[in-house]
C-alpha cells in the first residue's frame, strides 16, 4: 500500500487506513541531516524528558503545600497537549503526529498493565475479613448508595431535565456517572502513605472499606461483562452456546489463580530470608505477567483484567514485595508513568468544553462524591465512630488519583466517553483530589486523636487496682524477655490480677495495607502455624501456667516504620493501660530507636524502655522458690525517677525480688536537684515509700553521696554487677553536677543519661536495664 491514507468499504462500514513510510527507531544525528524528531527512539526520550521536567518543577513550587504527586504528574503531560505547548501547531506537528501517538498509546496501555498488577498485588484479601462488620457495612453501602446515587442523577439530568453536556447522550451521561461511581484503594492508599496516616483509625477504616467495595464493583463489573458478551452473541446471531462464552473466562480466572499463584509462592520459598529475589524470578513474574493479558483479550475480556487477577492471587511475601516495589514499580515509575501521562494530557484540551458544561459536570460528580461521603459517615457513626474519624474517612474514600483517570481513559478508548467528557473528568479529578487531600491532611493535623483528661501512670494506681501494662517487641527472640518482666510484674497470689496487652510490631512491607489484629481466642488451634502464631501462643501459654494471676490480650501491628508508634499509643490509650515496655537492643537500627522516642512523645501513659542483656533466668523453666532477683533503684529525683520507684515497689512484690533503692544525694545528705518544688515532691515519696515498706525484709532503702560523674561512675562500676535489674529514671534536671559531661558521649539516649551510662561499654556491666518515662 502506498504512502498516504485510504479508505476501504467492508459490510457497509468505512474504515481508514493510515500509512507511513518506515524511517526507523534512531537517527543518524542531526549532522548528518536527520531531524530526530522523525524517529521513535529520539521523539520518545524528548517528551519523557519534557513531562518529567514539568512536572518535577512543578512539584518543587507545590512542596510547601504538600506531596501532591497525582497533581503534578497530571500538569506535566496536560502541558505538553493540546492545552500547553501542543496549541502551537508547529510544535504539535513536531510531537504529535501519527507515529508518536501510536508509539505513546502503546507505552500508555503497557503502563496500565504494570499499574493494575502492582498495585492489585498490594491487596491483601485477608483484611476483608480482618476489618470487622462496619467495614463490610461500609463498602455494600459504597457499592449500593453511589451506584443507585450515579444511576438516578444521570436520569434526572438526561431524561428529566434534559441536560446535554461534552456532547454526551443520555447514555454517555448515564455511562461517566456509572464510571464516577466506582471508587479505587489504589490512589487512597498511596495519599495515604504520603500522609503517614496508613495505619490510623480513619485510614485503616477507609480502606478496609474501599476493599470491600472494590471486590463487589469487579464482581458487578465481571457480570455486566458476560451479559454483553451474550447479548452480542444474540444480536449478530453467531450461533455460539451462551455457556461457551461464559466458560472460558471463569478458565481465564482458574487458570491464573491455580497456574501462577504455586510459581509464585515457589519463588518466595527458594528465595532466602534476607535476600533478594533472582533476577531470572523476575523475568518469569512479568512473562506470566504479559502471558495473563493475553489470555484475558483472547477471551474477551480487557486486557486489565488479566493483571488485576493476577495481582489478587500474588500472595503476600516481603520478599515478592521487595519485586514489586523496587524492580517493576520502580520501572513503572520512573520510565513508563511519563509515557502514562503524555497520553493522557494529549487528550485533554480545555478549550473543548465550555465553563457551563463543566459547573453542570461537576454537580452531577458532586451528588456521587456525597453520596460516597454519607456511606461512610453514617454506618460509622452509628456504630460509634468518632465523628472526626468517620468524617475523615467519607473524605479519604472520595481521594481519586491516576488509577481512576486511567479507567476514564480506557472508557474513551472503548468510545463509551466523548474527548470532552474525559478532559472535564481529568479537571475535576485533579481539583477535587487535591483540595480533598489537603482538608484530610488539615483536619487530622488539628484533631487532638488522644487528649484524656488525665494521663495515667503507675505512681497514681491504687494499692487494690491491677496494674495494666502494654508490652511492645519487635521480633520473636525478645518474647522471652517480655515474659519476664511479665513475670516480675505480675502478683503471684491473689487478685487483683495483671492486665497485660501485647504488640507484635510488624514493619509494612509495599505489599499490602497497614493491619491491627487483635489475636482472639478464636484464632485457635494452630493447624499451620507460623511466627505471628507461635507468639501468641507463647503468650497463651504463660496465661495458662500463670494460675489465673495475669490475662493477656494479645495484638499485632503491621504498620510503616514512621507510623508504628501510632498503634502503640492507640492501644494505650483505648485499653487504658498504665505503662508502656518497649523493648530494645544495643544493636536496634536507627529507626527502631526512632520508634522509642516517638512513643516517648507521643504515649498517653507513662514508658519503660526495657533492655535485656541476660541477667534475668526464663521464669518458665526454673521453679520461683529457688529464685532470687536483686534489684537496684538509683533515685536521684524528678517525676521520671518517682515514676520508676512506683513501678519497682510494684516488682518487689514478686516473692523471687529482692529490691534496693539507692538515693542519690550530695555530700550533706540533700537533693542535688535545683528546683524546690520538685525536691518536696521527691521527698513526699521517699518519705512514703519508706513508711509503708519498713516491715518489709526483701527492701532496703540507701543514700550514697556523691556530687561528680566520676564517684558515680566508680560506684557503678564497683556494685553494678551485683545486680540482676538496674533501674533508672529517663529524664532529670538540666545542669546538674552529678551528671555533667555525661550526655556529650551518650550512644542510647532514648535511656536517659544514667540508663545509657549503665550500659555503656566504658562500665562493662552485664546487669539488665528498665529506664522510666512518666
């Protein structure tokens, strides 16, 4: 065929044939006479460079404000199209002609391909059934309010009121609400990341939500599939059985689920702890990747819908996670999102549309945003959400981003759409996300999400009362140490009893949303356990030997590293607990030191930073008769050290402790501390302590003198490893002599300057360390 265009007549359709001489993928260069422009390679690398640009400049001047990534990324290919640069038609001739859109939508649909896997494989199903009743309540209301919402707004408008707009029919106008009234996790979550609201109460709620709604719309969505597929086969009377058109995409689905998942799952098996996957794994990853698109086109179904099931079964491993994130998703982002984006600036031109088109556009969206809105707020606050977090999480499921523009595209590829009505769409899309985004960040900002009139603390327990106690590790070599201090911290006779919470700190890996689990007794037995479950287990176990003397509830975290802290504070505070234990080693990584001091921060109770080096025996193993643990208190004054004195009375309980209190006071017997105030406290407390533990053989009360970090140093150094148990106060009094010069060198400070003087390598103790903070 020759150059140029064609028509070709074929059962009464025309259809137009566009031909182009072949030139090549590179040019010679420019010297030698080429434009570059004419050629694949060149034309595509000059607009991946334009479209990043832009949109890097443009997310510097937003910084202030924000990470408003979809935002940005967005402006960057519209202006590159024909509402920027591309209204010059020299330069839209140069960019935009046949070859480049042909090579440009190829990129695009690619993009898509990759987008709808990576981010379907973040999917974890199991939160479905985690998230509880109100949020299977919450997304059938999503589902059912927002397409009754889409559905009786688009009659109205079209056959009631008669509304024409983007040059839209009646079932143009009823198909883009439809589309509106599906809602996506995708963009939510990744807002959500950038918050750092992934595992707090409104955002957790959020997507469980959103999941719910999402497996209802694609099951929804699957049927409407099948139901055109047989009303073609009527229509054009292809004499195929309606059973035939069905069955091979349920095999599609089948077969991926069952033929991708064990190679998958092999992967992660043969792939050491610790290290990466095999770059032939990834390799084969994509070729299923691309094999299950292809299937789903030759059955009939978008090629989407291949990688979005093959991202459902992808099953949920740190080390399939690491693939996703940092080989494809880095592919994804870096290289073909630029491409993603230029094809969908270059369909949209806002000159297209008039302003009245697009105010009336945008109510109708608005009717389905509230409607969306209301199917949070009111299941929630029925079932006793807080208003703010029910309100926050209506906002979050309306946060749309570039997943919900890619659908509006593939529906304008598919003709169910007009130019105009996509290029209206991708506006308010980007105007509503982003002032959504901003009220979401701007109202949880100002939310006080803890504010008890009282904070609660050991020293304010009564005598009768049980002490409630919130143990925090991050690995399952620490459980034992937790015990212990469980242990030593429980009354071994009588009521009342401890209540003890336990939370296993997961760090979220890019593979699935943040989760609270709360490990009920229904969790038993264990048929297939596996770390999570022997922890619990552990701890049930200790619950049962513990002669109805400690009830345990048991929960894990998995959470962002930035965010962790969140959950530690929000169970604090809902289960009213006493004290925080956070565990922590001399070789923790920077972030788990982090992690301290924002639960140091952020706690609604008072914190003990507990770090075990050995000294304290397995109390499961060795009979609590032959014990004995020796404890020293080192008092030198302020609310941390009167915190920590509370908390050692309640373990002098313990019939294995023997506990000393050593105060610390200068060459005249007085405080060293400055402040007069707190001086009377410290003695108030002293004063009682003494008083109402004279009788008693296992505690003995001592003062050491000594006004130079040095004496303190020999003294610790000389008795130090006498002890089992060292505890210390977090914080003191500024300037004090005693400790002058110790805090230059300090390398644990979330210890305190005398907990990290215990530990130091210079005193060489082996003794265990707990460090109070009120």
């Amino acid at each position: 065929m020759e150059k140029g265009t064609s028509f070709v007549v074929r059962n009464n359709t025309t259809v137009e044939w566009v031909c182009e001489e072949w030139m090549g993928t590179s040019s010679i260069w420019i010297t030698r006479g080429d434009d570059p422009t004419k050629f694949a390679i060149p034309l595509l690398l000059l607009q991946i460079s334009f479209v990043s640009s832009f949109s890097s400049f443009l997310q510097y001047l937003l910084r202030p404000f924000g990470n408003f990534a979809f935002l940005t990324q967005t402006l960057g290919g519209i202006l590159l199209g024909p509402s920027g640069l591309a209204r010059n038609k020299q330069f839209e001739s140069k960019v935009y002609y046949t070859r480049s859109l042909f090579i440009i939508e190829n990129y695009e649909e690619i993009c898509f391909l990759f987008i709808s896997f990576v981010t379907t494989a973040q999917l974890d199903t199991g939160m479905i059934k985690r998230g509880g009743k109100l949020a299977f309540i919450n997304g059938i209301c999503l589902f059912m309010l927002s397409f009754t919402a889409a559905n009786i707004t688009a009659y109205m408008a079209a056959n009631v009121i008669g509304v024409r707009v983007a040059k839209l029919t009646a079932k143009g106008i009823h198909r883009m609400l439809v589309v509106e009234s599906t809602l996506y996790f995708q963009g939510a979550y990744t807002v959500l990341s950038d918050l750092k609201m992934l595992n707090t109460e409104p955002g957790r709620l959020a997507l469980s939500s959103m999941m719910v709604h999402n497996c209802f719309a694609w099951a929804f969505y699957m049927f409407l599939l099948s139901l055109n597929s047989i009303k073609r086969s009527i229509d054009f009377d292809y004499n195929v059985p309606i059973l035939w058109l069905v069955i091979p995409k349920i095999a599609m689905i089948v077969g991926i689920v069952w033929g991708c998942r064990p190679i998958l799952e092999w992967m992660a098996r043969k792939t050491p702890e610790g290290q990466m996957i095999k770059g032939t794994y990834v390799c084969m990853i994509v070729l299923m990747l691309l094999v299950s698109t292809l299937w789903a086109e030759y059955v009939g179904l978008p090629f989407f819908i291949g990688s979005v099931v093959m991202g459902l079964s992808t099953p949920k491993r740190p080390v399939l996670a690491s693939v996703l994130s940092d080989k494809i998703g880095c592919f994804v982002w870096a290289v073909l999102m630029p491409c993603n984006t230029i094809g969908i600036g270059q369909k949209v031109d806002f000159s297209s549309f008039s302003t009245r088109e697009a105010l009336v556009t945008e109510l109708m969206l608005m009717i389905i945003r509230t409607a969306k809105f209301l199917a949070i707020v009111g299941p929630s606050f029925y079932h006793k959400v807080p208003l703010p977090h029910a309100v926050i999480a209506g906002f979050i499921v309306n946060i749309q981003g570039i997943y919900d523009v890619q659908i509006y595209k593939q529906n304008l590829n598919y003709k169910r759409i007009t130019n105009e009505a996509f290029s209206i769409l991708v506006l308010s899309t980007m105007l509503s996300s982003t002032i959504i985004i901003a009220t979401v960040r701007k109202m949880y900002d100002s939310m006080n999400k803890r504010s008890p009139y009282k904070r609660r603390r050991v020293q304010n327990g009564r005598a009768g009362a049980p002490l409630r106690i919130l143990a925090c590790f991050r690995n399952r070599d620490v459980v034992p140490s937790v015990l212990n201090v469980l242990e030593l911290s429980r009354p071994v006779k009588g009521p009342p009893p401890l209540s003890a919470f336990t939370l296993n700190l997961e760090e979220l890996h890019n593979h699935c949303v943040p989760l609270l689990i709360h490990h009920g007794l229904h969790n038993f037995p264990y048929l297939i356990p596996n770390r999570r479950d022997q922890i619990v287990k552990a701890f049930r176990n200790y619950e049962r030997l513990s002669h109805e003397t400690v009830c345990i509830e048991c929960f894990t975290s998995m959470a962002p590293r930035k965010t962790m802290h969140d959950d530690v504070c929000a169970i604090a505070y809902n289960n009213e607990t006493d004290l925080v234990i956070m565990t922590l080693d001399r070789e923790a990584e920077t972030w788990e030191r982090l992690l301290c001091r924002n639960i140091l921060e952020n706690s609604p109770c008072s914190v003990a930073i507990h770090m075990d080096r050995g000294r304290l025996p397995d109390f499961r193993f060795v009979p609590i008769k032959t014990l004995s643990i020796k404890i020293c208190a080192l008092f030198l004054g302020g609310p941390d050290d009167r915190e920590m004195l509370a908390y050692a009375t309640r373990l002098s309980y313990h019939p294995s402790v023997k506990l000393l209190v050593l105060r610390l006071v200068d060459y005249i017997g007085l405080s060293p501390l400055r402040d007069l105030e707190e001086t009377k406290l410290d003695m108030r407390s002293i004063n009682l302590f003494c008083k109402e533990n004279a009788d008693r053989e296992n505690i003995t009360y001592k003062e050491a003198r000594t006004e130079e970090n040095s004496e303190l140093m020999n003294m610790l150094r000389e008795e130090g490893d006498e002890y089992d148990l060292i505890m210390v106060g977090i914080r003191h009094e500024e300037g004090l002599q005693l400790l002058k010069g110790l805090s230059t060198w300090s390398e644990m400070e979330e210890l305190g300057v005398i907990g990290d003087l215990v530990v130091s390598r210079d005193l060489k103790l082996t003794a265990s360390v707990i460090a109070v903070h009120q």
